[in-house]
C-alpha cells in the first residue's frame, strides 16, 4: 500500500521540528539568561546583567521567529499527510490552535513575569496533544504496511513522550509559582531542567519522525 501523501508530509514534520528544537534551545537559553542575570543581580542591575538581559531577550525573539516558521512548515506537513492518514487532520486542528498560542508567547515575551510562562506551558500541552496524533497516525500507517518495528516503538514513544512533557511543564509551572529574588537560583535550576527535559521530547519525537521517513520512503518515489 502506497502513502506518498503521508511520505510527503512527514517529510515536512520532520523539518519542522528541527526549527522548532532549534527554537525551543534559544528560547529557553534565552530565558535562562534573564533569570540568571535577576539572580546574580538582586535589586541592583548591573551592565552584565543588563547586557544579559537583552542577549536573552533577543535569542528568546529570533526563537519565535523561527518556531512561528516552523509552525507554518508543519501545518503544511499535516495538510499533505492528512490525505492519507486521518489522525494527521486531528492533529492539524490542534496545530492551528498551536499557532495561535505561539503568537501569543512571541507578543508576550516583550512583558515580564508570569504570563508568558503560563503562555508557554499552554503552548507545551498543546504541542504534546499535537505529537501524540501525529504518533498515533504513524502507527496507523505502520499497521497497514505491517511494520511490527515502526508501530511498537511508536507505542513506546507515545507513552514516553506523555510522561517526559508533563514532568517538563511540572518544573515550569513550580518554577513560575516560587519566582522571587530569595528562590531566584530554584527558578534557574528548574527551568534548566524543563529545558533539558523539552530536549529530550524533541529528539524521541524526531527519532519516531525519522523512523517513519524511512518506512515511507519508498512510497515518496
């Protein structure tokens, strides 16, 4: 059975997500770098840590640039595939929500404090919501070309990502609610971690991307 719709489109996914692991990294960086630079400062802001503000502040805008690109790329990616695979048009739907959100996080990270934190994990949820329909239209195809490989990892995956994405939003969400200048180096290692977590999610995303390139390329010819 031929899928070159989905060969297509996963193609495009596939490309997608690197931009946004790419985003995903200056934005975070981005972010950590303001926080460290508040930490270090206390009350006073010196010009290093004003200077790091705005690096972080400019790392965290080019991320969005590129996550909004990124975004359109995968809508792209979803329409193509959605002709063969239904899963694909679900996530399609939560992708346009997606969007919407990261142009609220991309407006937002011009203001300060918790608003764009509770902004981003909203967009985190809905992008998980996103990867785990994209997973399951993989298995789906995975079944009907009766790769076992493919559609039990994609099982795998599926339950790893889920739990890897929520202990990520877990230490952001503490990390917002115990801001201060006294918890300033708790906030800085917690959004360390749901960084390096968000990382983690990216690249067991990727590799089940990959997996179904491969699966589908022969049928992209």
């Amino acid at each position: 059975m031929k899928f070159s719709n989905a060969a297509k489109g996963v193609s495009k996914i596939f490309t997608a997500e690197i931009l946004g692991l790419i985003a995903f990294v200056l934005m975070g960086i981005g972010s950590i770098a303001v926080i460290g630079a508040a930490a270090s400062s206390g009350d006073t802001v010196s010009n290093a840590a004003a200077g790091s503000m705005v690096g972080g502040g400019i790392l965290a805008t080019i991320g969005a640039i590129i996550m909004i690109v990124g975004a359109i790329i995968n809508i792209v990616g979803l329409v193509q595939a959605g002709k063969d695979e239904p899963f694909f048009k679900y996530a399609l739907y939560a992708m346009i929500i997606y969007f919407v959100v990261s142009l609220i996080i991309s407006i937002a990270l011009s203001a300060s404090g918790s608003a764009k934190d509770y902004a981003s994990n909203g967009g985190t949820l809905l992008n998980l919501i996103v990867n785990v329909l994209v997973i399951q239209g993989i298995i789906n195809l995975a079944n009907a070309k009766q790769d076992a490989k493919v559609a039990s990892k994609g099982l795998l995956i599926f339950k790893l990502i889920i739990a890897v994405t929520i202990l990520e939003i877990i230490a952001s969400i503490i990390g917002v609610a115990t801001q201060s200048t006294a918890a300033a180096v708790v906030v800085l290692v917690l959004a360390i971690a749901a960084l390096v977590l968000g990382i983690v999610r990216y690249f067991m995303y990727l590799s089940m991307l990959s997996n179904a390139k491969k699966m589908l390329a022969e049928d992209a010819e």
